[in-house]
C-alpha cells in the first residue's frame, strides 16, 4: 500500500513536470514578445532590446527552461506581468474560490448521481426511468457557459422583472454583494451562499446529468446478480437491499469516475467562473492567458494539472480501499 | 453491410442519426436554406434587435430574430452548422487517425514500445485538456485548422486505449496465427485483420468524442479563441449575444440549443452503437 502510493506519487510529479514543460515550451514558442508589456508605447528598438535583456529573454530556451524550473521548485514563482503581484499571493486568493466551488459541486454530483442513478435503475424500463435518461441526456449535452447564462436568464433577470420570491432570486455575478461588510455574520454567510447558487447549480447539474448516466448502468450490472436475490430472499427490505448490497457493489466503477471526472469539472469551473465573475483559478488563468502574463500561465497550468493527478491518486487509494483485490496485486 | 441494419435497429441510434443527418443537410444547404447573408449587415438601426418572427425594414421574415448587427439569426445558425461539424468531424478524424496508430504499435510491437506509449498516453490523459487549449489557442493565431490540429491532438488518449486493449485481445485469436502462417507481413496482417475488427469499438468512442469537440470549439468560440469573428460559430454567437442578454435572449438562446442538439445526437448515437453493435449486450 505504502509502496504502491510512492510510486504513484512519483509518477503524479512527472506527469506534473511533463505538463508544465509542454506549457513552457508552447509559451515560449508562441509568437508575441512579453518584453513589450515592460515598454511604454511607443518606445523603439532600444528599449525593447533593454527590457528584454533585463526579463532575461534573450538567453536561449534551454537555459531559460532550466532556470525557470529551479526557481520554480524552490516556490520562487515571480511576478504577475499585468497584476504586478507576486504570483504565489495571485494563487492564494484565487485558490480557495476555485476549491470551494469545486467541491460543493463534486458533494452535490456525488448525492445526487447516485439518488438518480439509483431511482433509474430501480424503475427500470418504466416512464420515470425514461423521463430522467432524456433529462439527463440534455443537461449533459448543454455546455456549462450556456446553462449558466440560462440560469442567469431565469432566475436573475426573469426573477426580478417578475418579482419573483427572495428565495427565487440570485445574484449573477461576485462572491459576495457589495454591502457585504455591513451585514451580520448570518446575513453575510446567507448572501454568500446566495452568490454560489448559480455558479454552483450549473456545475452540479451537468456533473449530476454525467454521473446519473454512469451509476444507473453500474447498478443495472449489480442488480440482477444472484446474491442481491438471496438478500431480498431472506426477508431484506427494498431500501435496504439498494443502498446496502447493490449500492455499495456498484460504487467501484463510481469512483473511478470522480478521478475521470475531474478534467470535466475544471473545465466547467473555467467556464462558470468567466461568466459569474467568480474570482477563482480558471478567471485568473483566462485572463493570464489573454494578457499573455506568462509566470501566471505557468502557475495555473501547474495548480491543475496537480489538482488532477491528485483526484486520480485519491481515486486509485480509494478504490483500494473498498476492494483490497486491487493494489495488493496490481504490477 | 448488416451493422447499418443493426444501428438502425437501435431507437437511439437511430434517432442520434437522424439528428446527425438533419444538421449535416442544413450545413450543406446553407446557401439554399438561409434566408440572409450570415455576415453582411443592412441598416444596422433599423434591423438590429429583431425579435423572432418579426419582418425587417426590406420584408424579409427574421424566423429567429436579428443580432446587435441586424444579422438573421436563422442563417448565421444555419451556416455556423458547418463550422461546428467540420470541427467536431475533422478534428476526431485526427485524433482516431493518431490514436488507433499508438494503440495498434503498442500492442502489435509490445515490450518497451509498448510501455513507453502507455505511460505517454497516461501522461496526455491526466493534462487538464482545456488548459492546454486555452494556452495554445490564445497564443497562436486562432484559426479553424489550429482549432482542429488542437483538438484532434488532445483527444486521441482514449482511442489509443481502447485499440490497444482491443488488438492484444484480437492477437489471441486463432484466425490471427492462422493469418501469419499464409505468411502475411506484419502490414498486412495489421491492415486486413487487426484493424477492421478492433474497429467497432473505436467508432463508438469516436461518436462520443465529436460531440465533445463541438462542445468544446463552441467553448473556445465562446471564449473569442476559436473561429474568429465574422465567420459565425455557435460559440461566437452565444459570446456575441450576452451583452444584450436582457434585451435580446433569442440570441444567446437558439445557439445553445443547436449545440446541445449536436452533442446529444453524438451521444444518442455513440450509447446506441454501443449496444447494438456488441454481440455481447445484454
């Protein structure tokens, strides 16, 4: 166990380094001079030459590359070119925005994947099992920057066109409002969670639509099997049966699916925090990208591509877990 | 040619087929279907903001309304069908092409090769894809054969998965020692009985995987990174209509659904494939 997590920890870091050196080498070669963002407008050959000398830019690519991973691995990751902050403090107040998104929406997917995994595969073949393998068929087709745009539509613009209840109506955009400071605790915390309903809808209802597909054919190929007859045989009630002998059978191949599942998500997250100004990772790596800040490029790249090995790793111990068959024998 | 039969035989098949089929007619008819230029705008005061079902200035009927240039929705729909199929079809040819090419090597060659392309293909597998999207997107000039080189490139890790896994098991077979023993090259062996039947699988997955390309140019569209204004996308267009969002909802709205269309015929017709086309489904 402890043998088969270091190796899987030492592939994760190449893997990790693989990423970020694709990303250098596609910065770096990619047409565009980022010492132009350091001159005034204007400013001639001179000064361009001068300030890319002084970013080190004229060296060859090599040395660069070499230079820039062993600051990098010392947590030396420079300065945002257009925030003109370093980029550590960048990730650190846009990181914890991204997670608490991502995770309320991986709970969410997880509850409710499985309650409409579960209730398909138990109505088998019959019109709720149909009404909710469309259903879940179109949300999965919606991209999330549409769904969250329809949201919006909906509940923030409808909403209060109509005078729809407080209950009804969310903000479209921020983390909090712009009176926040001035509420109590419990008013702050309300308008808060009131800021993540949508952003947070739209990712847990295309996840929820994914992982609802994937549960019900898991649980299809666990129902039939004899034992779960036997346990009905011998007296077990229906809800027990399903979330005690199948459930638990078929939710081998639904962890496989939250490390498979990640890229997804933080895709989505991209696209969600675009759109509802979410002030997390992926509105910070669009805007990197746009402005060509290159040392955050490098960051965000390296922070997901982490955050996805690290979702495979606990996927792969997780599934060790709950069937000890695996990883004992594996290679 | 007994498997069209089969895939027709599936209801979901069929119907993701159907709606495969119906797209591909309106994207090569555009010209004959779209009642305006997708791209010229007229009087733009006079013709911007329509709502649908409304008559423009110069009579003609705007079925889905007009943009904040005075474009027909209709057409630029119409037309942007084109780019998103040739997007979504081109762009899984390459990666099918590159895919089943490392799958097939791998595990025809086995040993080292074997291996290293594996653990090359975990690597691809486990890069956040959009990541990578965005970095080689915005950085280079975005065009459509950039978008497609792009896509193709990220996408072709679980084709070469699956042929790998499909071809070793096919290697067993007695029909493959017998094939050798008439003395066929490692090509032609590969060529004439490796490849056509690993292919099923593949051609499912490849179903699923154009409609993530077409989900996914749509996004890059919409994030100004992927066809580049004028020619209309269904991305370009939902980015393009949110500023009027309140105003204007038939704008962002009928892309969007065109795009969750695309994708659910992809989807409809790859979960179809898949089980008409196994002899081993249930």
């Amino acid at each position: 166990m402890i043998r088969l997590l270091g190796r899987r920890l030492a592939l994760g870091l190449g893997i990790v380094l693989v990423v970020v050196t694709v990303t250098f080498l596609l910065v770096n070669l990619a047409p565009g001079d980022p010492a132009r963002l350091w001159v005034a407008p204007g400013a001639g050959q001179a000064e361009l030459e001068t300030a890319r000398r002084a970013l080190g830019l004229d060296r060859p690519l090599l040395v660069r590359y070499l230079s820039w991973l062993t600051a990098f691995t010392r947590g030396d990751w420079g300065v945002s070119l257009v925030q003109q902050r370093p980029v550590l403090r960048v990730i650190a107040d846009a990181l914890p925005h991204t997670l608490v998104l991502t995770g309320a929406s991986l709970l969410l997917t997880y509850i409710g994947g499985i309650a409409v995994g579960l209730i398909q595969a138990f109505r088998h073949r019959t019109a709720a099992d149909t009404g909710l393998t469309v259903t879940t068929l179109i949300i999965y087709g919606m991209p999330a920057y549409w769904l969250a745009i329809m949201l919006v539509l909906v509940f923030s613009y409808a909403a209060a066109r109509y005078g729809w209840p407080i209950w009804l109506r969310f903000p479209a955009m921020g983390v909090t409002s712009l009176d926040a400071e001035f509420l109590s605790p419990w008013g702050r915390f309300v308008d808060r969670m009131r800021h993540l309903a949508l952003p947070l809808m739209t990712l847990a209802a295309i996840g929820i639509a994914g992982s609802a597909r994937f549960i019900r054919g898991a649980v299809l190929d666990v129902k039939g099997l004899p034992f779960v007859r036997t346990a009905r045989a011998k007296g077990a009630g229906r809800l027990a049966v399903a979330l005690r002998h199948v459930l638990r059978n078929a939710l081998l191949p639904v962890i496989t699916l939250l490390g498979l599942s990640l890229p997804a998500l933080f895709s989505g997250t991209v696209f969600v925090e675009v759109i509802f100004a979410w002030p997390g990772m992926g509105r910070v790596m669009v805007d990197a990208v746009g402005g060509r800040d290159y040392p955050v490029v490098m960051a965000t790249t390296a922070i997901f591509a982490a955050l996805v090995v690290i979702g495979n790793l606990l996927a792969d111990m997780l599934y060790s877990v709950a069937d000890p068959r695996v990883g004992s024998e594996r290679e | 040619m007994s498997s069209i039969k089969a895939l027709w035989g599936d209801r979901r098949a069929a119907a993701g087929l159907l709606i495969l089929a119906a797209l591909c007619v309106l994207g090569i008819l555009a010209p004959l279907i779209a009642p305006a230029d997708p791209v010229v705008q007229a009087d733009v005061l006079r013709t911007r903001f329509l709502p649908p079902f409304a008559v423009g200035p110069d009579g003609t009927l705007h079925l889905l309304g007009t943009d904040r240039f005075g474009r027909d929705v209709l057409s630029r729909l119409v037309y942007g069908a084109r780019i998103s199929l040739a997007v979504g079809l081109l762009s899984v040819a390459v990666s099918v092409g590159l895919g089943t090419a490392i799958g097939l090597v791998s595990a025809y060659a086995g040993g080292l090769v074997e291996r290293g392309l594996m653990s090359l293909t975990d690597a691809a597998l486990a890069m956040p894809r959009l990541v990578l999207l965005l970095a080689l997107v915005t950085l280079w000039e975005p065009s459509l054969i950039l978008v497609v080189l792009v896509l193709g490139c990220t996408g072709w890790m679980g084709i070469a998965r699956l042929t790998r896994a499909e071809v070793k098991g096919l290697m067993g077979r007695p029909f493959v020692a017998a094939a050798r023993a008439t003395g066929l090259g490692d090509f032609r062996l590969l060529q004439r009985h490796l490849l056509p039947n690993a292919l099923t699988p593949v051609l499912v997955a490849a179903a699923l995987g154009v409609g993530n390309a077409i989900m996914l140019e749509a996004g890059l569209s919409f994030l100004g990174l992927g066809i580049p204004p004028p020619s209309p996308s269904w991305g370009n267009m939902i980015a393009g209509g949110r500023d009027a969002l309140v105003n204007a909802p038939w704008i962002v709205t009928f892309p969007g659904i065109m795009v969750v269309l695309a994708v659910v015929g992809c989807n409809l017709l790859g979960d179809g494939a898949r089980d008409a086309l196994d002899p081993t489904a249930r």
